[in-house]
C-alpha cells in the first residue's frame, strides 16, 4: 500500500471515528446537547421535545422545502414521533407496523409487521389503529401493540427479538402508546377504561430478555384478594362501594416520563371506569390514583409520592398528558419543576423532588373548577360541575383542554407551546340507571348520555399558546382551526413548529409567535414535527395522516375539514433549507353526500333505540351523530348500510375484518334494523357540507 492510500484510509478512519455509532443508552437519552439523534418520545428523558439545533433559524425558516417524503400507502393513522439514530429514522405506523428509513436516501430499509389486526380478536372494537410511536435502546427498537403486546425488535434488522402479552386478552384493554426505556428496562401502560372492567397498571420489562420487572396498579383492586401492598391499602380508603366490579379505571396509555436525577419514574394516570362518579364510587371519595401524576422508584415500582389533578373524578379529566421537566427558577430559588397540562384546564408546576404543588392556573376555559387551593392543592368546585342536578354546560368536554397533543418547552424562551381545546360539553347521566348500570364489555359506556347526537360545528375553538410557567401567565396565542390540532417542537433556532388539522404546516418566533413560514401537506395533521442533523445538515420531519379520538368521534368538528375517510395520501415529509422537491398534488377536501332514500320512513322509536346501539358500538369510529370526522366511511353516504344483507354481511359476519372492521357476531336483525332507523334519520339532517355552506 502506498503513503498516499494509507493516509486516506487513515483520514477515512478519523472521519468513521467522528461519527462512531451512538451508544444509545441513559447517558445518551438524558443529553440535552447533543442535537442530531432524537432518542425518545419526548427527545430526551426530560420530554421538552426541544431541539438544540439552530442552522434553521428564525431568519431563514421561510426557505424551508421539502428534501425528500416517502408515500405510505394504506396508513391511516400517523400519529407517532419518530425516532432519529445516527441517520435511521425509526417510526410506528397504523396497527404499530414499524417502518426504519435511511435519511439520507429516503429509502426503507425494512418494515416490522406485528399482524395487530390477526391478533386483536375483538380488541378491534376497542382500539384505533392508532401508535404514537417506538422506544430504541441499545440496538433494539420496542413497539406496543393495539392487542396488549409489548415487542423488541433488532434495530439493523427490523427482525423480532421477543414479544410478550402485557394484559390479559379476555379484557378490553388496548395499547397506543409508546414505551420509554430506562436502565435495561422497558416500561408500557395501556388503555380501555370506557369499553370495560379496567383496572390501570403499569409494568417494566428486562430489555434483554422481556421478564417482567415490575408493575405499579394504579387503583385498587378488590379487598377480599388482599392488596399487592400498603400504598394500594392506603388507595383504598380514598373509594367507596364496590369500585373494582366496575375496575376503577386509571389506566396510563400516554404520559410517562423517566427523570435521571431522582431514578424515578412518573405516570400521568387515567380518568375512573365509568366517567361517572355515582357508579363507580357511590358516596364519593378522591379514587386514588386517578387523574394523578404518580411518582415510582424506577429500579422497584414502589410508591414514591403523588399529586391529583382531578380528585373524584366524572368528566373524563384524566391526567395522560405529558409530563415536562425542566428546571426553573421559583421565587429566587432553583426548583427541579415538574409541568402538567391535563384535560381539566390548568397548568401544574411541581416540585418533583417531593411531589408538592408550587403553582396552578387555567390556560384556558375551566368551568368545572374555580382554582386551585394552593395550601390544600385542591380544585375549589364550582357549583353544579358533578351534573347533581340534571345537565350541566361544562368546559372543557371529555376531549380536554389540553389531550395527548405533546406540549413542547424551550429553555431559551422559558416557555411551553401547548395546543387547546376550547370545547364545552354537556354533563348528564339523566336516563341513566346508575344503580343498576353493568359495565360494559367491549362496547363503549362511560356511564353518561352524550355523543348519540352530532356536536355543534365549531370553527376557531383551538388555539396554540405559550405559557410561561414561572408567572403562570399566557404570553402569546395563536387561533387554530378546529379543535384537534397536534403537538409542538421547538429548536434553539427560535422556533415553534406544529401541523394543524387543516393540512398546514407553521413555524412561529418562538419568543413573540408571529408566524413565519406555513406550508401545505394535503392533509390534517396528528403527529407531532421533530427535528435531526445528519452529514452537518438540519432536517424537519413530519408524519401526515389524520387520527386519534377526537378524529374518529368529533363528528362535524373535524368532518369540516373533508379529510374523508382513504381519499388523502398519508406521508413521512423531510424538510430542509434547501430542499426543493414538489409534494404530488393532494385531492382537495371531500365532504360525505348523505344518501337520500325517499322510500324509506324513519320510525322514530326505532331510530331512538338505535342511536344507543350506535353509540355503544359504532361511535369511536364512524363518528358521533353517525357523522365521520374521516377515521371511517361515513355511514350516512354508504350504500352498505341500506341494503340488509349487505350490512349483515360486514357487521355480523365480518367481511371487512381485514380493513380493521370489527365483527360484531352478538347484533341481531332487529338491533341492525334499529341501526338503519337512526342512521337514515340522521341522514336527513343538514350535511357538514351544508352547514359551511359549500
Ligand atoms: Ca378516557
């Protein structure tokens, strides 16, 4: 070999040794400097899906194009953050297939499929097909899927590693969410509380092996069993009448966050199975640990302390939103703060070391609740907010102020970029037989009357806002359309980026939160942007698909938009500043055309019963008041639905199982009949197309 060749190889060397594969284990995830990888969720264990990188500033983001985007035909659903390791993107797609792209080329480099539908059984009914997204530790990736699995999966191979069962499969519980990973452990909850008996948990897994290692129940369980300990004792005293006939409820399907500093780890816990408080538990009580966020010794699972949002819980007030650290500065003083923006409306500043409230104001409206006592922690009820006295008008609705929509916090500005929900409801459990309700089994009942009606079409009811949570303060806000409006990112560029359920794509001076560069997608947004550098280059990644709760019930709140259901091609959009590609042109927005059908007459006793049918077994899906926001076919437009056979065919037998349509084998001739009565009525009613006037 000649002195030249061996230089180069050696300069080869240096350059391979520049960009040695990361690690990626603790000490990576908790880094908050290093900013081409996204390690995790939330970025880093502290969950600020902040960005340190600044080459795409405030000044040149307006010369943002698109590098390069991948189809993805078939998704649905794209709601996850995707992961970025040294240049391999890893993301979950609809039923938790998992997809690993060379950044560099755009190209796939495998596909994991974990066959969720094959697996699900009648878990169909009780899940989206929904992921928010995967976990990567030490050259393994973890993936939950919808049927209760938790899977590892070798990293360069996409091939499973192992895969274990994390509920039982008798009952309706479901996973979306997407693990965290922590000293050789790997930590999932789960989802389900509105369609059955739940009992909230969650559990840690050997990354090496999936043994079990712990798990944490977030509620107590029946006293004639004895209790796994004193912490699920001392929950006890906090409920009343048989609480764990109906489960309880509590179930952890979103927020976890691991904090290095403490080794813990906190939950952010669920609403009570049923919503409503006089079922559940009778007399009253806190019904701990709903709605709490609960913090966990991360090597054993014990209880460590825990603050509640909700005490008592009945709207569906869970506390499964992210959980943000950050330290701040309090009165002077240094805090290591925990931040918490629940469903109920306000914005929670805790001091993680010991779990105690330091501040709490509304970010937005909050009828329910007056403020929170900050000697007692407690919320100060307004008058009327259990619904006591029949209905009741209460903000925020079950789909919360803030939902899982990650907020994102900049050190830089001091801010949380949070989107809002500024949606009331109506509270009642008139009709509702409380002392003798069953709990349901897998079919939706929360033990309230709602949603057998479409929702008021409301235009402008979200806003993306900063808050400062030292002041507890609103310093900018920006109107966003409709109401379910994604995640934030924020960079060291002094930026905010967020999707939003319009098909646009924004960047806002983070400080001040003028809007400063905007871009067209093609469809409504759900997944949250992240940002990566590969080869000294600064790259903005999104998912676009149109999904979650508030897609799939919301009816004419997110039909409005005319993402209907398979028209709009879903993608993963790489951004750079000089990328120059062009997106295909999408389909414009589509609105469903109701089938008028002059020989059929409504009967209204039929249509009456139908409507509680529909909504124990359709309405997660094809919307409420059969109006689809365009997670399914709209049932008013199908033609399925008119003709019996064809409806027995897909309902009761199953035949369109493979396209992720329950079967419901239990639905007689004359439930069906009642069915067709009440989507026919509902058919006569003023179309979303209609009521915007287009
Ligand atoms: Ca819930």
């Amino acid at each position: 070999m000649t002195k030249l060749k061996l230089a180069a190889l050696a300069a080869l060397l240096l350059t391979q040794g520049a960009v040695a594969a990361t690690s990626v284990d603790g000490a990576a995830i908790a880094d908050e400097k290093a900013g081409a990888n996204w390690l995790s969720y939330g970025r880093t264990y502290s969950e600020q899906r902040f960005s340190p990188l600044q080459q795409i500033t405030d000044t040149n983001v307006g010369d943002l194009g698109v590098a390069w985007y991948m189809d993805l035909p078939g998704q649905k659903s794209l709601l996850a953050t995707p992961l970025v390791v040294d240049g391999v993107m890893y993301f979950s797609g609809g039923y938790s297939v998992v997809f690993a792209v060379d950044t560099r080329t755009g190209k796939e480099l495998w596909k994991y499929d974990p066959k969720t539908i094959e697996a699900a059984g009648d878990r169909l009914r009780v899940m989206w097909d929904s992921n928010r997204g995967v976990a990567y530790w030490k050259g393994r990736i973890f993936v939950a899927t919808a049927d209760g699995r938790l899977n590892a999966i070798d990293a360069s191979t996409g091939k499973e590693v192992w895969s274990v069962q994390t509920v039982d499969p008798k009952l309706p519980y479901f996973i979306n969410g997407a693990p965290r990973v922590f000293k050789d452990k790997v930590i999932i909850g789960n989802g389900g509380t509105e369609w059955g008996p739940l009992r909230g948990y969650v559990t840690a897994y050997d990354t090496a092996t999936g043994k079990q290692a712990w798990r944490f129940y977030t509620v107590p369980g029946n006293p004639a069993d004895g209790f796994e300990d004193e912490t699920q004792a001392m929950a006890a005293k906090t409920w009343n009448g048989e609480w764990w006939k109906h489960g309880g409820g509590g179930t952890v399907w979103n927020g976890l966050t691991y904090d290095p500093d403490f080794n813990r780890i906190y939950i952010g816990t669920g609403n009570g199975s049923p919503w409503n408080q006089r079922i559940r538990s009778p007399g009253g009580g806190d019904n701990l640990f709903l709605c709490s966020v609960v913090a966990l010794d991360a090597d054993t699972g014990k209880y460590v302390w825990h603050y509640q949002t909700t005490p008592g819980e009945t709207w569906d007030y869970n506390s499964n939103m992210d959980m943000v650290l950050a330290d701040l500065k309090v009165d002077e003083k240094p805090v290591k703060a925990l931040m918490h923006a629940p469903k109920n409306g306000f914005f929670y500043v805790l001091d993680r070391a010991t779990g105690k409230l330091i501040s709490a104001e509304k970010i937005a409206r909050a009828t329910w609740a007056e403020r929170i006592d900050l000697k007692t922690g407690r919320p100060v009820e307004a008058k009327g907010a259990r619904y006591e006295d029949g209905e009741e008008l209460i903000y925020p609705s079950a789909f919360g102020v803030h939902n899982w929509h990650a907020m994102s916090f900049n050190p830089g500005t001091g801010l949380a970029y949070i989107p809002i929900i500024d949606v009331p409801a109506t509270f009642t459990d008139k009709g509702v037989n409380y002392k003798q309700w069953n709990s349901p089994s897998f079919q939706f009942d929360p033990g309230l009357d709602l949603l057998r009606d479409d929702l008021p079409l409301k235009i402008d009811a979200a806003a993306l806002i900063a808050w400062d949570p030292v002041k507890q303060q609103k310093v900018w806000e920006q109107k966003l359309p409709g109401v379910w409006n994604p995640g934030t990112l924020t960079t060291a560029g002094n930026l905010v980026f967020e999707g939003r359920t319009d098909g646009k794509l924004l960047a806002y001076r983070a400080t001040d939160g003028i809007p400063l560069w905007s871009t067209d997608v093609g469809v409504g947004v759900s997944a949250p942007p992240i940002t990566f550098e590969v080869d000294g280059k600064q790259y903005l990644a999104l998912l676009t698909g149109w999904g979650g709760a508030g897609v799939s019930m919301a009816g004419a709140i997110t039909a409005q938009h005319g993402w209907a259901y398979g028209m709009h091609p879903r993608r993963l959009i790489v951004y750079s500043l000089d990328g120059a590609q062009k997106l295909p042109k999408a389909p414009p927005p589509t609105f469903a055309e109701a089938l008028v059908q002059d020989d059929f007459k409504v009967d209204e006793m039929q249509a009456e019963t139908g409507s509680h049918l529909f909504l124990k077994n359709c309405v997660t899906c094809h919307g409420g008041g059969a109006v689809s926001g365009g997670y399914a076919p709209d049932l008013r437009a199908s033609q399925a639905v008119v003709y019996d056979e064809a409806f027995k065919e897909i309902v009761v037998t199953g035949s369109r199982v493979q396209q992720g349509m329950p079967r419901f084998h239990e639905l007689t001739d004359a439930d069906l009949k009642a069915m067709q009565h009440y989507i026919r009525r509902q058919a006569r009613k003023a179309t979303v197309a209609a009521q915007l006037g287009k």
